[in-house]
C-alpha cells in the first residue's frame, strides 16, 4: 500500500503503483476522508485454468442484509469470508450467499444466470453490491435485473459469476446441480477483453 498525496495527486498514485507492479496484476484504490491508498497484486495464475473447468459454489445463508446499508462496499466482508471457507471445506471453490430463498451474490462476485436467451441477474439492493464489473457487462448485453430464486438459478441453462479479478467466471456446479460450460460467459469474457485493449 502506498500512503496518500492529496486528492489531486491520484493519478501520480495510479501510475506510481502500477509502475510498481506486475505486468498482468489487480489495482484497487481505498478512500477514506484522511488518505488514498492504492495496492497492485498479481492476477492469481489460475484464474484461465478455472475459467476453462468453471467453478463449483456451495450455498450459504446469508440472513437478512439490513436495508441501512444497501450497495456499500463498506461493510464488514467477514460473514461472506466465512461462507466461502466453509465452501471450499466442502469441496466447492466459492459460497454463492442465498436469503430466504433468493440468490444474492458471491462474497466478491456477481451472479448471474441465463434461461434460453434471457440473462438474468439480481437487482442491486441489500446483499447485492454495485460490482464494477456488473456494470460493464450490463453495458455490454442485454440483461434483466430481476430477483433470483435459489429454485430458478438451478434451472438455469446456464451461471456465471463476474468480478474485477475473476472477470467472467462459468460455474459447473451450484451444490448438487451440475452445469454445462455455456455461450453468454464465453462471449462476455471475449467482449471484456476486447473492450480492456481498446
């Protein structure tokens, strides 16, 4: 982590940091009201060895998410770290977080799910927080924001998650319920790139 010049000397941080880093790596900028902090991480190496198997999720009861502070990434991510401990325990690679039945989120991703040539994902709100790469792919297909039942995504034709690090991620299998690698993750992964080069 680097220790913040002002507000205005952002981009001197950006370009120290990733100066700094690894050619193919993660940047993520921290704001409080006294700093800036920017980090550089190496992509983790495995990520296209499991895009090309997909991921297992294991489901995990995320309670009720208070509405107080629905969309902010702010809050605690100790829950959801612990829900995806639990997963991997259990053979899965990540917990997909379910209340009173609807699908909300990964701990550090996205959902969605794809019926025939409907995609779908669940409106932001308490549990599902504003992803950055949610809105690029929002920008890039048509998509209906829609609650998700846990029953509903386990009929899908097919799920993927989306994150910053992940990018688009094929799930094979939610729990019991195996799923075939599918078209929207494989063009979407294709379309973020190309939009990351041009």
């Amino acid at each position: 982590a680097l220790a913040l010049p002002p507000a205005d000397g952002v981009r001197e941080l950006v370009a120290l940091a990733v100066g700094a880093g690894p050619p193919d790596h993660v940047l993520r900028l921290y704001r409080s009201s006294h700093a800036l902090v920017a980090t550089v991480a190496a992509l983790p190496p495995e990520l296209e060895q499991l895009r090309a198997r997909g991921i297992a999720l294991r489901t995990a009861d995320a309670g009720v998410p208070p509405e107080l502070i629905a969309r902010a990434k702010a809050t605690s991510y100790a829950s959801a770290f612990a829900a995806t401990r639990s997963a991997v325990a259990e053979g899965a690679d990540d917990a997909l977080l379910v209340s009173r039945g609807s699908v909300l989120d990964a701990p550090t991703a996205n959902v969605w799910a794809r019926f025939g040539d409907e995609l779908r994902t669940p409106p932001l709100g308490a549990g599902v927080l504003p992803g950055v790469t949610r809105s690029l792919i929002l920008e890039l297909a048509e998509v209906t924001e829609i609650e998700l039942r846990l029953e509903e995504l386990l009929a899908a034709d097919e799920v993927f998650v989306t994150s910053s690090v992940r990018e688009v991620m094929p799930v094979r299998a939610v729990d019991d319920q195996r799923f075939a690698p599918g078209p929207a993750a494989a063009r979407l992964q294709a379309d973020l790139r190309l939009r990351s080069t041009s």
